[in-house]
C-alpha cells in the first residue's frame, strides 16, 4: 500500500482540482477515486469530455451519483485553505495509486505527459476503483472496453493487466477464508433445518434492502456489500440492522479488503471472509473448497446467509451459483446461473437490479469447468424450478 500524499505540490494538475471535490473534515482532504472522477467530467473541455459527449455518456447522472456519495461535495461547499491529505475510506485506492497507474498507462503508450485519458483508464482499470462501479452501473453497457480502445489501450491489455495485478496483489493475501464470530452465546446457531424448495418465479423475492434479494427463501440472500458505495456509518449500521431483521446470521464477504461494516455485527452475527480480486475468481482448489465448506454449514445450522461482494453481481455470482450446485443435485450451472439472475431482476430495486451475475468470461468459465465438482455435495431435495 503506498503512503499517502502530504504535500500537495507534487500532484498531477488533475488530482489538485480533484481536492476541490474532496471531503474535508478539520482542514484535511480525502482525494479518492470518485473526486478525481468528478473533476474530469466537470473540468475544462479535453479530448476525453469531447469523446464522452460524442457517446452520450451520462455525465450529469454520474456527477449527481458521485455528489451523493460521502466522499464527494461541491466544490461551494469546501474550505480553500486545505493543504493535507488524509487516507480515504479502507476500500477506495489513494490518489497516489490512481496516479501511478495512469503514469504507467501513459508510458505503455509512449507518451510524453499524462492526460485526462490516462486516469480516466486508470479508474476504470483499479480493482478498488469506487468510481469505476458509479461509471459501469450507469454507463451504457461496454463502455469501459470501448473506452479503452478509443485510447488507443487494446494493444497494451496483458501489460496493464499485469500492472493491476500488481495492484491487487500489494493489497490482499491469498484466497484464503476466515471465520469469526461476534455473536453471543445466546444467539449461537441454530439447529440444522431441512434444505428448503428454491421455489418458482412467482415467488416474492424482494430482499430487505434495495440493493439485495432473496437466493433461497429463509435461508440465503444476495446483495451488495453493506452500506453501498462510501456510505456514513450511520447509513451503514442501518442497512445492517435491516439485513439482520431478514434473520441473517452469517455474513459471507467475497471483497478482496476487510469491510468497514464489521463494527456492527459486534455480538450479533458471524463474518466468513473470502477475498477474490474484482472481476476475478479465486484459485479453483480454494474455490471449491470454501463452497463445500459453505454446503457443510448449510446442512449442520439453521443459519441464514447474506452472500456479498462490492454490487453482489460478479464473485457473488460465482459463490451463489456454485452453492446452488452444490445444495441441489438436479441444478446444473445453467440452471443455477439462470435462478441467480432471475432473483436478482425480480428482488431488488436499486442500481444493481441490472447486469449479469456472475461478470466474466473468466467466472463463468470457472463454473462450467468446475460444474462436476460443484455438484459432487448435491442434495436430492427438490429444487422446484
């Protein structure tokens, strides 16, 4: 993890009007990727604003999503007399990252200096990148690959891929899951209960949040991380509270960093951690190993489990589908991608509500691979699709 920057000074042009938009709490700013986001979409004309209008990008929606969010304000609202930098919140990258990566980006190319481009690349290309996920959630479908290759950036693609990877690999170990349990003795796991029907679509699958829904009725929802996007701890602590009056028991992170909402579960709900990268999958052997082992806590508890990642669409995808697998023998991986989708759609509310679950080419592809595997625990209830 790189320091974090103290002396203004040495910032890019870019990232000095990013602080205009940067939270300021006692004099100091927090520069992260979605004012840095901000400052290029209301900034002077370049070639990439020229580019974006071309496309009918949303730029008003984003900006409004971005103002929204904690770490973002107007510009009206900020003191000028800030000169320090603090470290954003524990998932966003710092503006020293996002620099370096649009530094390299710019080098790959071969270009003298660092353009507009070039960070905005590199905020779509950063596996923490909180703007990429405002950008993708709002952005007509495929914009970051098109993106890409309006700059000039296709020839490059296993160099930055790389070059993220080395990102990622700074910030999180490997895949390997934790358990800990915060809950008390009186509300330790219930008894085992019989594995429930999946039921048909006209069931409600409404989750307790807008962002979430119902995977197996009583027993399994999926969603996104928590509290969304740089939410306060208030707003945290309430979505909480709501995904726990749904019953839920046990938390199932897939983030690839420790998430701030764990302060709320103190004696009251167990945190299973699994890091995969964004957009990525794990290992296959750690794979199947943590979906058996979920399978295996399925059968022995009552436990009720909410499955996340960042938007509860690409590893959650993963994880759910292979649980699916894995709990109900006559669900194949189309079958179990199918229902993961179709309860999502009917679910939710919010941003996440469209794109796909799981992502990639590269999760789907661990799931038919490994579809053998997946299903070797399958249980013979009837999955009533």
């Amino acid at each position: 993890m790189s320091s974090y920057i103290t002396n203004p000074q040495q910032l890019h042009p870019l990232l000095l009007s990013a602080s205009a938009y940067a939270s300021s709490t006692n004099g100091v700013l927090v520069v992260t990727s979605e004012s840095i986001l901000a400052a290029i979409l209301e900034g002077k004309t370049t070639k990439t604003k020229e580019y974006l209008q071309d496309i009918k990008f949303p730029v008003s929606e984003v900006i409004r999503e971005l103002l929204a969010l904690d770490w973002v304000k107007q510009p009206s609202k900020l003191s000028s007399t800030s000169t320090s930098y603090s470290p954003p919140p524990s998932f966003s990258p710092t503006a020293e990252e996002i620099e370096k990566l649009a530094t390299a980006i710019a080098q790959e190319k071969k270009t003298a200096n660092v353009h507009t481009e070039d960070f905005l690349a590199a905020l779509l290309l950063h596996p923490r990148s909180i703007a990429r996920h405002v950008v993708e959630t709002i952005a007509p479908d495929g914009f970051t690959n098109e993106f890409l290759s309006a700059c000039s950036l296709d020839p490059h693609r296993e160099k930055l891929r790389f070059l993220v990877k080395e990102l990622r690999d700074a910030w999180t170990s490997t895949a390997q899951w934790t358990h800990e349990s915060f809950r008390t003795s009186s509300s330790s796991s219930s008894p085992s209960a019989p594995i429930p029907p999946l039921q048909d679509d006209s069931y409600n699958f409404r989750g307790p949040t807008r962002e979430s829904n119902v995977l197996i009725p009583g027993r399994v929802f999926t969603g996104e991380v928590p509290g969304g996007w740089g939410s306060s701890a208030k707003i945290t602590k309430q979505c909480v509270d709501d995904i726990m009056s749904a019953g839920v028991t046990v938390f199932v992170c897939l983030l690839e960093f420790r998430p701030d909402y764990i302060v709320h579960l103190e004696g009251r709900a167990d945190f299973i951690h699994f890091p995969i990268d964004d957009f990525d999958v794990a290992d296959d052997r750690s794979t199947l190993a943590f979906v058996e082992e979920l399978g295996r806590r399925f059968r022995q508890t009552g436990d009720v489990f909410y499955i996340h990642c960042f938007s509860g669409r690409g590893r959650t995808g993963i994880i759910a589908s292979s649980l699916l697998m894995n709990l109900y023998s006559e669900v194949d991986k189309s079958a179990a991608v199918a229902i993961c989708n179709s309860r999502k759609r009917i679910g939710r509310t919010g941003r996440t509500k469209g794109g796909h679950m799981p992502e990639t080419e590269e999760q789907h592809e661990q799931l038919s691979t490994n579809e053998v595997s997946f299903k070797r625990g399958g249980h013979k209830a009837k999955a009533n699709i």
